[in-house]
C-alpha cells in the first residue's frame, strides 16, 4: 500500500518491537497466533493478550456484530477473562491484522480504554509512538477519564493510583474528595 493510504496510518509491526522484553514478546506471539488461527476480514480483525500478575496469560478477540455497537473488542474479551481468573493485569498487547495482511500494535480503544482503568490502572500497554511501538501506563491512555463517584464510593470501581483514599474523584479534579453520591442514589451524569 502507499504511503498516504488510509491503511497505513500506523506502524507495521515486522516481529517484536524493540525495546519488549520476553513476557511481552510472549503476549504477542499469543495475540498473532489467535489472529493467524481465526482472523476473518471485517469480523475478526484485532486479538489481545494480557499477562497477569499471577504469570498466566489470557486472550481476547474482536467480534464483529451486524449492529456496530454490538460488536465485542479483542481487550475488553480479554479483560473479563482476566476478571474470571482472579489475578490483576500487568501487561497488555493489542494486534490488528489489516485486510492486506499486514500487522498492527493497536491501542484499545475509548471504551476498553476505560474499562482496562477500572479494571487494570497499574497494568502498561504496548501502543504505536511515532513510527514504532513503546509500553504507556494505562493511565496514560485517557489522562481526563470521566468518574462515577457512586460506584467507586460503592466499591464497584477501584481509583486509579494517585487517588487519595476515601476519594471518588483525582486531585485537582472539579467535584471534591468526600462528595460522592452515596450507595443507592441516582449518579448525575456529565
């Protein structure tokens, strides 16, 4: 493809980055071999691969629905694998095959992006940076993620590293520590 296609508006992974070591050399290789052994255009086009804490690893792939907003990402498949498993997130790696073949690191997108900071704050996560590839902190990925104070007061949701505890809500952020909507009542959204 040339230069200034739409398809190359990111990196071609040509085997590990540089700079990844084995654990994460190992994700991806897992995250390939998913894509290699159930990769259909438009359907299945992105695999994830997450190490956790406990050394084990767990996968995810894209399901594609015919309503869009059905359709399921390869992390947040993965991710509730790793919830199943009990042992918290330390890495992930995200591949995406393109129609002609060629392969991709690929960040997650908004939606998983959030879910891995409920889910998974500490963990870092292989991504595109410039013309290669380089690990980022989870939280790195949405610096200004909204909060739901109700479910973190609640526990449902843990607070990203940083967080005073008690604190629904970062320093420096517009609602103040202490101010959580308690358990039960109606969360205002913004």
């Amino acid at each position: 493809m040339s230069s200034g296609s739409p398809a190359s508006d990111r990196p071609v992974l040509a085997g590990p980055p540089s700079g990844m070591g084995a654990a994460d050399q190992e994700l991806l290789r897992i995250a390939t071999d998913v894509l290699d052994r159930r990769y259909r255009t438009g359907v299945h086009e992105v695999a994830a691969a997450l190490r956790l804490a406990d050394g084990s690893a767990v996968t995810g792939l894209h399901v594609e629905a015919s309503a869009g907003r059905a359709s399921v990402c390869a992390e947040s498949a993965a991710l509730s694998a790793a919830v199943v498993a009990g042992s918290p997130v330390v890495s992930v790696v995200g591949v995406l095959r393109r129609p002609g073949g060629t392969m991709h690191l690929i960040e997650p997108c908004g939606v998983c992006a959030e879910l891995l900071g409920d889910h998974a704050p500490d963990a870092r996560v292989w991504v595109a940076v410039g013309n290669g590839f380089g690990p980022v902190g989870v939280a790195e990925l949405l610096p200004f993620r909204r909060r739901r104070s109700a479910r973190a007061a609640a526990g449902a949701v843990t607070a990203p590293a940083g967080t005073p505890p008690g604190s629904a809500t970062p320093p420096g952020s517009a609602t103040p520590p202490g101010s959580a909507t308690p358990p039960g009542s109606a969360t205002p959204e913004v």
